[in-house]
C-alpha cells in the first residue's frame, strides 16, 4: 500500500525536553496524536492522506542511551482536523490523529550519519519537506535511505491500516467535509483552484474498503483489476460531481465525489458536442450504456 516515494514530510518531536521517548506510550503502537504548537499548526492542516511523514527525536537525558538523533516512525494522517485539547499542560496544544507505519523499538531506535542525513535544518517541531535532510541527495535517494533503515519495524498489517476503526468510522466519514473552491493566485497572475486532496483520499479509501481494492468506474464499469491483475489494484479516479471551477467555496463531502476511470473523467469535463454544458455521471453512463447497445 505505501511506498519509499510516498515519505514526503519530517517532524522533530519531544518529550519532557529530551529526557523521555516520545509517542512510545502503550496504546499508541497503531495510532497516535500527533501535536502541534500554535506556530505550527498550519503545516499540521497541509498534510495529505498518504503522504508519510517522518518523526525525529534527540534524547539526551536517558539512562543508558546514548545522545543521538534518532529517527522513530512513519506515520501517515487518517483524514481527520487538527484539534486543540486544552486539557494539555504543555504548548502543543494541537492535535492530529496518524496511523503509525513503522515504529522503531525504542532502544534499538535508528541513528544515522550527519554527513548522510542532516536533521539540523528541521530541528523545530515544524513540518518539513524532507529534502532538507540533505540537498546533495535526489529526493528518491533520500526516500529510499529511510525506507530502508525502517524495514525491520514495518506494521505487520500495512494493509489494514486504512481499516482500522481509526478511519473506518461512517460516522466521522459522512460527517467529513472540507472547503474547496478557494482561489489563489500564482506569479503569473494565473487563477486557478484549490483541489482538497485529503477528501479525495478519504473517498477513495472508503471506495477501495468496500470493494476490496476493486472499484468499477460509475459510468462505464471499466475494472482496472481485470485489465492491469494486480498494477491495478486499488487505483481509480475522483470527479467532483459539482465541478470545482464554478467559482464558488464550497464544502466537499465523501458522497460529492463519484469514482470513474480516467477516461470517463476526461469525458465528463468535456463540453457536449454543439452546447455549452457537460455529461452529469448518470447521462454519461446512460449515453455509454446506449453506445454499447447501438455498437452491438
């Protein structure tokens, strides 16, 4: 389910000031909250389902440990907001819930190399990309480094993380929506759209749940499964039953988003011949269906 390529992002973290392990807590071995401070929460709200992130940590304080920076888990977020509990005592008051993909035991946690990986440039608790851990690298070669320093401490059930009660919760699911819509500018002047890609991977997720990695598209039935074997698992594409490009903010929820092959989605965003308006999924699947008929 993930890949080397897949670890996008990497997070220094703390505990009690070096002197305890961080996120080693009983009951935090599938998931755990990951926190934030106040300056820190907007790289927090960027994060992407899928995307992996790195946690760090230097622990200095610890009896018969030696005062390393050692590299601890992969975690991934499961979809769900940032939280502030004002129960905590400390300033990281904010709250992300990630699915743990590997977690190294603590007292044999990876180390490595200044000179291979640098961690003092992402040394403050902030969300960063991970080519700052060296800029001699590639970017695959630095993914690659830490995919294979985590071999031995992968989850023994990659592919039920995503089917966890964590994230597989109908409630939270139906309840779930984010704004999509907002316009922003680039240099050039060049408006576009923001396109939410965590509710996309939440709808693809539950999509892929529900059908065992086999979705059909809705409007043709193409099986990606049957046509690719196994490269097609779990892949299909999300269209916005409302198209983000009508210029209006709006909340995008699970059930907007209709799953179709890449054919059809080219189709559906393709004005009918000789108007000025698109297939809706259920006209294009009926015009698919009538095709077929018709060709027979």
């Amino acid at each position: 389910m993930f890949e080397a390529d897949d670890i996008k992002k990497v997070k220094n973290v703390k505990r009690n000031g070096g002197t305890e392990w961080a996120y080693f807590n009983d009951g935090e071995e599938k998931t755990l909250k990951l926190n934030f401070s106040k300056t820190q929460v907007k790289g927090g709200r960027e994060l992407r389902v899928g995307e992996i992130i790195l946690l760090f940590q230097k622990v200095d304080r610890i009896r018969g440990v030696q005062p390393f920076t050692y590299l601890t888990h992969l975690v991934t977020p499961l979809g769900k907001p940032i939280i502030r509990n004002d129960e905590l005592e400390h300033k990281w008051k904010w709250e992300l819930e990630v699915a743990v993909i590997a977690r190294a035991n603590p007292r044999t946690a990876i180390h490595t190399r200044p000179n291979l990986l640098s961690f003092r440039n992402p040394n403050w608790g902030k969300i960063c990309n991970i080519e700052m851990l060296n800029y001699e690298l590639t970017l695959n070669e630095i993914q690659k480094e830490i995919w294979n320093y985590f071999q031995p401490f992968f989850s023994s059930d990659l592919d039920g993380l995503l089917k966890s009660p964590a994230i597989n919760n109908e409630e939270i699911e139906l309840d779930f929506g984010l704004l999509e819509g907002r316009e922003y500018e680039y240099v050039k002047t060049h408006l576009s759209r923001e396109r939410n890609s965590v509710i996309i991977g939440l709808a693809k997720s539950r999509a892929f749940r529900k059908s065992n990695g086999r979705v059909l598209c809705a409007c043709c039935d193409f099986d990606f499964l049957r046509t690719y074997g196994e490269h097609g698992l779990n892949f299909i594409e999300a269209h916005h039953i409302i198209p983000i490009g009508t210029g209006v903010e709006r909340i995008t929820r699970i059930e907007d988003l209709a799953m179709v092959c890449a054919n059809c989605h080219r189709m559906l965003h393709r004005k009918i011949a000789g108007t000025d308006r698109y297939f809706n999924v259920k006209e294009l699947r009926d015009h698919v269906i009538d095709r077929k008929i018709n060709y027979k």
